[in-house]
C-alpha cells in the first residue's frame, strides 16, 4: 500500500486554498492534495463577466484589517494588484422611511449622528450599569436590552449585509464572540472597549491614528484570489469525496472512483458539507452533534448596467433594514466603488434580493426578479431610464446562519478535533462567515498542522462596519 500523503485537504474555496498556501510556507517539504468537487476552485467566490460588465456571484470584496489576508495578498504578489475602496472616503447609506440616509461607519459616529434621537443616545449609556445577561440571546434581543431598540434597524442593517440574516434568529455568542466576551468580562460593552482602547494605546504610545480600513477587490473581480492561489498547488478539481474514515492513526477517504491515504485530514467546506461527512464519518470518536444542519440564507444579485440619465448617489451602496419592507436588501454601487466595471459612460449596480427572510423572491423568474427590483431602486435612486444591462446571478452557495445553538456546535466541533489527532475542521460559517475569518482560520489551521497539534480558534473583538 502507498505511503499516506501528509495532509489532505477537502474543498478547493479560499481556505482550503489559504491552509495549503500558509502550510506551504510553513513546511515547503510537506506533501499536500486538495481535492475539489466543482471543474475549478473558488467555492463560493466566482466573478462574472459579460458585454463590459463585471460583476460577482458571490463576495464582493474584503476589508484590509486583517493580518492573514494581507499576508495572503504580500506572498501572493497580489498586493501589487488589489483595487482599494476606503471606507473613509466611500461612504454608504441605510434606508430609512423610505429615504436614503447616509450613514456614519462605525456604530460611535452613528451613536453620534443626528440619525439617533437624544433619548435613544442616553438609553445607550445604560450599558454601563445594566448587568450582563448570560444565556446565550438573540442579536436582536442582546442589542435591545444593552442599547436599547432605537439601534435594532442599523443591527438589523449590519446583518442583513454580512448575514443576509435575521437579527432575531441570530446568536449573539456566535456572530460576535469577542463583544460578548467582553461584556461578560467587564460588564459592559463601552467600558470594555474603552479599556482595550486605553491598553492598545499605552502599548504603542507614538503610533498613528488608525484610519478606517479599505474594501479590496481586483481589476479582474474577486475571482482573481482563488485563481492566483491554486496555481502551483497539488489540486485535483472534479473530485468529489462521498466519506470519510479513520483506520488507526490514518485517515481514508473515499472519493467516487479513488480512496486517498492521509495524516492529517483538512474538512475545508462549509459547515453543512462538514456536518455530512462527521455525521456518516466511521473509525472516530464521535459522540451526536447537537445541530444536524444549519439554517443558510441565500440570495440573488440582479446586476444593472445604467446610461449617463443615472444619478446613482457617490458611496459603496445601501442597506435597508427589515421594517423598511421593500424588496431588495440593499445595492451595491458598483463601478463607484471599483471602476472599469461597465462599458464607458456606463454604471453598474448590484442589487441583492432574498436573504433569510425572504427565500420565496428567490423563486420569482428573472424577468419579475429585475422588474420588482428596478421599481424598488428607482424610488429610492433617480433612474429615469430602465437598465440597458440586465443579468440575475442566482448562486449556488448559501451563507450560513450562526442561530441560537450554534456556539453548543462549536464546543462539539471542539471535542471532535481532541479527540481525533490529525483532524482540522474550517471553511465557511465555523469562524464566522466572511473572507478574513476564513483566512485567519485557516492560517492558525496551518500552523497548528505544521506544528503538529490541534488547532485552537481565538476569540476577538472584531471592528463592526457598514
Ligand atoms: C452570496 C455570497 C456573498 C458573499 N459576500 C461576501 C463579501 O462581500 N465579503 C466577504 O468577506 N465574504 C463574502 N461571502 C463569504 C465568502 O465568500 C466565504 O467566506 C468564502 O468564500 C468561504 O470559502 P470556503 O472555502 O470556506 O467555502 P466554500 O467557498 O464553500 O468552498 C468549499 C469548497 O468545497 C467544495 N466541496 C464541497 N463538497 C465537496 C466534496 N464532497 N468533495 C470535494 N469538494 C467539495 C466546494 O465545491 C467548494 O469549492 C459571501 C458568500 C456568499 C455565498
């Protein structure tokens, strides 16, 4: 029988490639296969490009703060390529009663902005006396109950354009770890923040005022990451593992056709495709997960090339929270944010449709989907004229829920990997459900690989932006 390859990763998206890329570096010597189900890799990031236009199936871009991605992007040489958008100079609106506002980007400003009623900005300072609540509690019940429910619709705004989720289903403990840590710790939100604050301060007492962070994307669209990050890589596309199982200290998987021998073993799928394989996975210590699924909230993007007679306002786009009832989420201004994304002396617009609450507009035929969504926009927009490009991007991937319960799938996950030696366990939703989280994910996976032991995730207070 061959010798075991040392580690095998399953599913060709950003962290499987991003934990054979830092693995790689860490253990230039290591022999390492990816296995990906679909023709090529990518996952859930695909850009699309028609007539001039170029537009996404999936992420539209990624905020520069996090060290793993701007590693990714420094050893990729990708840096030298990344279009940026800051967020200081492009700024965003929240419909409200039926108007575009726009919208201060980060939660202090909009405390600060005449967006909040006075009342509604001292009901936030109860925060510093109200006592933590420590059951694990929806977004929306945590943030009513600590701030008061002047604030549920920018909540509901950050969620519905991370999540395209409910804050009233969401857990607080899943989505926001770190903020929860924090209250639980200091007893309060604010003070823990200023405190943090206070210490980074200390620590780097002549360091330069932090800017606001930047949205990366690439000339060529988010499709770019993952392709520059498969080259060179052992990757074997149109392979699609049926189980998983472990044979002593080796781990056997069984694709269609083939079985693979492995050390180690990396699930680099979403939490769904990860929960199939443990489920029916034979030879481990398993006891049952307390989740069998998790709730995913999917969506459509309609995108829309416009004229010259379009007045699309300067910024990155609008998010409209629940209450407002309307029928898009919100929209992205496209070639503002990245231009060269539409003909010359055109515009394109990206707007997203359906979410979690709302899966049966995912059922409308195109045609519906772009008118709907164009009489809703132009309400909202100037748009004398209608698209002159029309295109509904219906994704395969849903993003996945982190609901009430989840944090009891995490310390289950947890379980399983220290008692199982050589499994890893990341990819979409486990981390959180964004680009960065994956990234930092899969680095610590790959260090923990490199060094032999069971990954271990960390909880941090993550900047929360619009
Ligand atoms: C509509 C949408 C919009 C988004 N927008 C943003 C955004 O603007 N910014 C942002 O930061 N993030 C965004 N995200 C999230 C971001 O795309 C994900 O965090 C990231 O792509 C997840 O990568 P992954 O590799 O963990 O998972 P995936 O992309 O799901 O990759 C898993 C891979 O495993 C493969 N696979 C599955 N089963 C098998 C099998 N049995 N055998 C072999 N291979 C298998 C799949 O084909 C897939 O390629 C968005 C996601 C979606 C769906």
């Amino acid at each position: 029988m061959e010798n075991p390859i040392d580690t095998l990763i399953i599913g060709g998206g950003l962290t499987g490639l991003t934990v054979a890329h830092f693995l790689q570096k860490y253990q230039p010597e290591a022999k390492i296969t990816i296995l990906e189900k679909s023709s090529s890799p990518g996952g859930a990031i695909r850009s699309f490009n028609q007539d001039g236009y170029l537009a996404e199936w999936g992420a539209h871009g990624f905020l520069d703060n996090v060290e793993a991605s701007r590693e990714l992007l420094a050893d990729t040489g990708l840096d030298k390529e990344a279009q940026k958008a800051p967020l200081d100079e492009f700024v965003r609106y929240i419909c409200l009663n039926g108007k575009l506002n726009l919208i201060p980007q980060n939660p202090k400003k909009i405390i600060r902005s005449n967006l909040v009623s006075l009342p509604a900005k001292l009901r936030v300072l109860a925060d510093l006396w109200i006592k933590p609540r420590r059951e694990e509690q929806t977004v929306a019940a945590w943030a009513a109950y600590r701030f008061g429910s002047s604030l549920l619709p920018f909540v509901d705004a950050v969620l519905t354009g991370t999540y395209a989720g409910d804050l009233n289903r969401l857990s607080i403990d899943a989505v926001f770890p770190g903020i929860r840590a924090l209250e639980l710790e200091k007893g309060s939100v604010i003070r823990g923040l200023l405190q943090k604050r206070k210490s980074a301060r200390v620590k780097q007492e002549n360091a330069p005022q932090k800017k606001l962070p930047a949205m990366v994307s690439f000339p060529q669209g988010m499709g770019r990451l993952p392709e520059v990050l498969a080259a060179n890589k052992n990757l074997l596309c149109s392979v699609e593992v049926k189980s998983i199982h472990k044979n002593g200290d080796v781990w056997e998987v069984r694709t269609t056709d083939q079985s693979y021998r492995a050390n180690s073993l990396v699930l680099a799928l979403s939490v769904n495709q990860s929960l199939f394989f443990l489920q029916s996975a034979s030879g481990m210590t398993v006891e049952e997960s307390p989740l069998a699924t998790v709730p995913e909230a999917r969506i459509v993007t309609i995108a829309m090339g416009f004229g010259e007679t379009a007045e699309i306002p300067f910024g990155f786009g609008y998010l409209a929270p629940e209450q407002e009832k309307r029928f898009a989420m919100g929209a992205l201004f496209s070639t503002h944010m990245f231009p060269g994304r539409a003909p010359k002396g055109h515009m394109l617009l990206e707007a997203l449709v359906g979410g979690r609450r709302h899966p049966e507009k995912l059922e409308l035929a195109d045609d519906i989907l772009v008118q709907k969504t164009y009489d809703d926009l132009r309400q909202l927009i100037h748009l004398p004229d209608p698209p002159v490009f029309t295109k509904v991007l219906r994704p395969d991937h849903g993003i996945p829920q982190l609901e009430i319960g989840y944090p009891r799938l995490l310390a289950w996950r947890k379980r399983l990997v220290e008692s199982n030696r050589g499994l890893y366990i990341c990819g979409f939703g486990w981390e959180g459900i964004g680009i960065n989280d994956m990234t930092k994910s899969a680095k610590q996976v790959a260090a923990a690989l490199a060094a032999g032991i069971a990954a271990k995730g960390e909880t941090e207070v993550k900047g929360v932006y619009f």
